[in-house]
C-alpha cells in the first residue's frame, strides 16, 4: 500500500539538528520508494536535487533567523511560516503529515524538545534573559494547542526524557507517544584525518596540540562559559574551538588566561572536518532531549563530555565512549585532563564512540519511522479504529 509523505518545517539545510532530521528523513523515505515532499520557506543552496522541495512564503527566507537580531526574526518567521504551511496542507488532503512543529495540524509530531522543559531548567538556574524572546510565547501558545489539544494522531518523542515531558506538562496519553531517536549519517559523519588537519592549519593550531570542541548556536544554554573556565586549568597544549553562531565578545571576556587558545569558528557547513580536528567534544548544556552534535563527535571518533542532560545520558556511557560532567569548569577540567594523559585511555573512548554511532545509522531509524507511518495510514483508513488504539498496537 502507497501514500505520499508530507514534511513541514520552516528550513530545510544542515544548519541545525531539526532541518538535519527533516533531510534525513527526505532520504530515508525516498530510498525505500516512497513519494515523499517537504514543505519550507527556506532551502539550502546546495540541498539534493533528489528532495521534493515546495517553498511556502518564500520570501520569509530574506528575514535572518540566525545572527544578532535572530530572536526578533524568528519571532516574525516562524509563526507566519506555521500559518502558512498549514493552510498549505489543503493542497495534500490525502498525504501523511509529519510536522517539525512548524504547522498546527497533522498525522505526526515529531517533538525535538519540550520548551516547557527548557524553560524550567532556566528559571531553576536563575536565567530570566529569556523573558526578553517573543519566540517564548508563540511556543508556548502554539505547543498548547498542537500537543496539550492532541491534535496529532502520534507523537514521536527523540527520547525517554521527552516521552516523561510530554506526560507532565501536557498530559499526552503514553500510548499516543513513540520514542523514536535521532539518527546520524554514518557516510558523512566519519573520521577524516586529512581533513581534520587542515581545519587545525586554517585555525593556526599546532599538530601537537590537543583541541576542545563546542559546538552550537547558543552558548548561554548550551553552557560555553563552563567550557572557557576549564580551558584556563588546562595545559598550554590544549586549544577550544567554538563552532556557532551566537556573540563570542562575553566570552572572550571570562578567560583570564588563554584569550590565544580561544578560537572562535562562527557557523560552519564542513562539519565532519571540524569533527575530525578534535580530540575531545565538550557540552555540559542546561537542557537538550538528544543532541545530534554529541552523536556526530562520536561518529567521527571523538569522545564527549557532556552533562547528562535530555537524550544524553541515553547513550553517553562513562569510561566507554566519553564521560559525563557537571555544569562545573573545574569538575570539565579535571575529567579532559585524565583522558588526555593517557593515551591509551583515550583511544578506548575513541573506539567506542565510533561503535556507539554505528547504532543510530539513519537507514535504522528511518525504518522505524515507515513502520509508523503505515500504521497511521491502516487507521485513517478503517475510520472505526481510534489514534488511541492505533498507538497502543504499535
């Protein structure tokens, strides 16, 4: 039995984890032969021409959503683009709808996080800056009525931590959710020793250096400050290189010592390169549900360090593929310092973060979401058979 996917998220590129999924899953669905398009108003320049793509207000892709005003621009984009798309959908009236949380109504919600969650662990930090980003309540507003209204047949949560928020914050019935994780694109994502070397000669680092790396677009919640401060106990030898798009000036401030062994990537598209100039990954972020980036490190034979935050401590396993940290540059400094005194240490944590990504190879996680989708699709067409029950067989 055949139906058409329909996608619907604002961007569609490389340049986070949600537009990563949404490629992911365009691939996916096109190499097991199904129809398969993506709704968006913003599309990489150099996206495949295998992905159906259908641009919707296309004229929001000119207002920046990245950058210093990237929080006034995301407050205009995204829900004029969720307005949009799902008036859009009228066009696919017979199509499975998996929405990124860019439309208001669709088969299946694949919930990347829980801003509920997120903004919990902000005010539990004492972090009122985010009273000051519109986007907060449009997000709030808009998750209500998406997942608190159940207006989805399914929901698909990246983690058992996302299943448990979903529960409390919007009482969504646990026989509605399926945990389905991120996956990784093991032919991108592998270690490139050549590569990795001419990220280290671009940046003017030492081959005998040992480099640190952070990546992501907000550094107050993904926990940078934490990473500086465990960079001013670390030897000479060690460098950080910070890949994202967020104000560097605070931070370049918080070092007291090695303002020359910070370096500052801004956004970046050769991703697999940076990954393979690293030794060590470093994230102790106050709130995540996955994290593509830790499972990329891994991919590419870096170990991680991270907090055990979100989808994290799901597949982060101390002394076999990295270690787990606090929010604490002391407690960073101390476990990167014992790893990369001992060499034989740190290829075990090598070997075993390639070993950990082999598992969260998309052609996996893409089948899961295909024995999905037919499930839904069987429902809509035996009109007696409720979302409850569907969910409760799969």
């Amino acid at each position: 039995m055949t139906f058409e996917i329909v996608q619907v998220v604002q961007e569609i590129s490389n340049a986070g984890g949600v537009e990563t999924v949404a490629i992911e899953l365009a691939r996916v669905f096109g190499r097991n032969g199904l129809s398969n398009v993506v709704l968006a108003s913003t599309v990489a320049e150099n996206l495949e021409q295998s992905i159906r793509v259908e641009r919707v207000a296309p004229w929001l892709a000119r207002i920046p959503t990245r950058g210093l005003f990237r929080y006034i621009g995301r407050a205009v984009v995204v829900p004029l683009f969720t307005l949009a798309a799902t008036r859009a959908l009228a066009h696919h009236p017979d199509a499975l709808v998996i929405s990124h949380g860019d439309s208001l109504k669709g088969d299946l919600l694949i919930v990347h996080a829980v801003n509920a969650q997120s903004l919990a662990e902000k005010r539990a930090a004492g972090s009122w800056r985010w009273l000051l980003n519109p986007m907060h309540l449009w997000v709030a507003l808009r998750d209500r009525f998406m997942i608190g209204g159940l207006r989805y047949r399914a929901f698909v949560a990246v983690s058992e931590r996302v299943t448990a928020e979903l529960q409390r914050f919007y009482r969504v019935p646990s026989s509605r959710v399926h945990v389905i994780s991120n996956g990784i694109d093991l032919h991108r994502f592998s270690r490139d020793e050549q590569a990795g070397q001419a990220i280290r000669h671009e940046f003017g680092i030492p081959k005998y250096a040992r480099v640190l790396l952070f990546v992501g677009h907000e550094f107050h919640r993904k926990g940078l400050a934490h990473v500086v401060g465990a960079l001013d106990r670390l030897g000479d030898d060690v460098r950080l290189l910070v890949v994202g798009s967020d104000n560097p000036a605070p931070y370049r401030k918080l070092t007291r010592k090695a303002q020359d062994r910070l370096i500052f990537a801004g956004s970046r598209s050769d991703m697999p390169a940076i990954y393979s100039a690293a030794d060590a990954f470093v994230l102790p972020t106050s709130y995540e549900t996955f994290s593509l980036v830790c499972m990329e490190a891994m991919a590419c034979g870096v170990p991680v360090f991270a907090t055990p935050a979100g989808g994290i401590e799901d597949y982060l396993r101390d002394g076999i593929n990295g270690f787990r940290v606090r929010m604490d540059a002391e407690d960073i400094a101390t476990r990167i310092a014992a790893v990369l005194d001992d060499p034989a240490l740190l290829q075990r944590l090598r070997d075993g973060a390639c070993a950990t990504a082999q598992r969260y190879g998309w052609d996996e996680v893409g089948l899961k979401y295909i024995e999905l989708l037919r499930q839904i699709d069987a429902a809509r067409r035996a009109p007696s058979q409720s979302a409850m029950t569907l969910s409760a067989k799969a």
